[in-house]
C-alpha cells in the first residue's frame, strides 16, 4: 500500500465495531482504493467521469450530527489545559475554532466514545476547524523512533518522499527541507481523490517531520469529509496554509519533552 496515504496516521487500528479507532483507520480504505487505481483503471469509472456523472452523499451539520465526544471527555493531564486550547496557541493566525474530536465519534459513531488512545507526542490527536462557513481537520501525531523502525521495516525515516515511487504518480508540489540537527521537513498536496468509498476526504496538505534520534512527526491539513452525517460542509481550502503548517511543524511543543 502507498505510503503517501497511510505515513504517520496515527497508532494501528481495530476493525470496525471495536472500541479503538486512530487516524490511520480513517484513511486505511481510501489507500487501497488508490493502490487499486494504479494498477488497473476501470474504463466504467472513465466513462462515468466523462459523462460528468458522480454522487454526493447527503450532507447534514452540526445539530443533526451525533456528538457523544467533547473537550471535557477527552481526558487530559492533571493541572494541564485541554490540546485543543494549547494548540491554539500555536496558531495565532488561525480565525477559525478548534475543537478535539474522535473520529470514531463523527465518522464511525461509536457510542459511548471509546477509550483515549495512547499518545507520544503532548497534542496527539484529532482536531476539528470551524471557519469560513466550513469544517476542516488537523490530525497530529508522533512516533517514537522504535515505532517508526517497526513500521519503516528497516528502511531510512528521512528517504526522499519528493521522488516517485516505481510506477506511482509524484506527490504535488512536494518541498524536501534539511534542516538543523538533521531534521527533515517535507510538504507536498494530497488530492485524496482515491474513488468510491466512505468517508470521501477532500484535499489535504500533508507534513512529515524526521529527527535526528529516528522519531517522527506527522501532521494531515485536511479540507474535511463528504459522508451521510457531517458536522458542516468541507472547507475550501486547508483550514491552514502551506506557510503556517511549516511554522507548526517546527515548534517544539509538538514534541515530547526532552
């Protein structure tokens, strides 16, 4: 499966129906859609794209939508502000409000919510941006160098994700950074456009951070999710922009401390 879908989404996932759900299980289906339609495209879909035919699923927001999580229910450190706050700290230019979600709430509608996943990094988690009439999302997650071995499968965190896999299409508008202490940055677009399926994610930037001790950082900008229950319609545009998610990716409060 690409790596481009599944990369720093968050801890392994149950199957559906169990209590647990990360941000990788969120995008697992739409990578193996895309693996799909870079081995064999389907001419119906060529057709049908053609034909300008395609469906939207029913949209409904914000009261209609069932909310079982809040800030308050997700659990934090004694004596710490919520994420949600301190990461909105980060982000003096953001003139939405940020809200953590679980996606196993808003997507799958797990009742009652389920368990507080295992966090590395201090704002792991899933974040939900209200702003210009839409909602957006901000997942944020660290591995530890042991994680990221396990799931690199030997291979260098720091690779150059702006080169094109064999016989896979070049991630847009890639940006490959060296920086000091011999962190690597990367940004590139994500058009999550991967075919049929639910949720159907709009477009993303997407952030990959590797440092010198083998750790990793990875953070989704995403526009939102068209599906049968939504909290509002999807953002235009990344709820942030290019600039402002590489000054996040560099600050250290994203990071466990030392």
């Amino acid at each position: 499966m690409s790596d481009d879908v599944r990369e720093l989404l968050g801890r392994a996932a149950e199957d559906a129906g169990q209590p647990v759900i990360s941000t990788e299980a969120v995008y697992a289906k739409a990578g193996r859609v895309r693996w799909r339609r870079r081995t064999a495209v389907s001419v119906t879909a060529v057709c049908a794209v053609a034909a300008g035919a395609f469906v939207v699923p029913q949209l409904t927001s914000g009261p209609a939508s069932p909310r079982t999580s809040s800030v308050g229910s997700l659990a934090q450190e004694p004596g710490e502000s919520p994420r949600d706050v301190r990461l909105h700290r980060l982000l003096p230019h953001l003139t939405g409000t940020i809200e953590e979600v679980s996606f196993a709430d808003i997507i799958k509608h797990v009742s009652p919510p389920p368990p507080e996943p295992s966090r590395t990094g201090p704002l792991d988690g899933q974040y939900e941006i209200r702003q210009d009439g839409g909602v957006g999302y901000l997942t944020v997650d660290v591995m530890d160098a042991k994680a990221v071995a396990r799931k690199m499968g030997g291979g260098s965190p720091a690779e150059d994700l702006c080169t094109p896999e064999k016989g896979a299409p070049a991630r847009t508008d890639c940006v490959r950074e060296e920086l000091s202490g011999g962190r690597v940055l990367t940004i590139w677009s994500d058009d999550m456009d991967y075919g049929d399926g639910t949720p159907q994610w709009g477009p993303e930037l997407v952030a990959r951070l590797t440092l010198a001790d083998g750790s990793l950082l990875g953070v989704r900008d995403s526009t939102g999710f068209e599906a049968d229950v939504v909290q509002g319609p999807m953002l235009k545009s990344p709820p942030l922009t290019r600039a402002q998610l590489r000054e996040l990716m560099l600050r250290p409060e994203l990071l466990p401390a030392k």
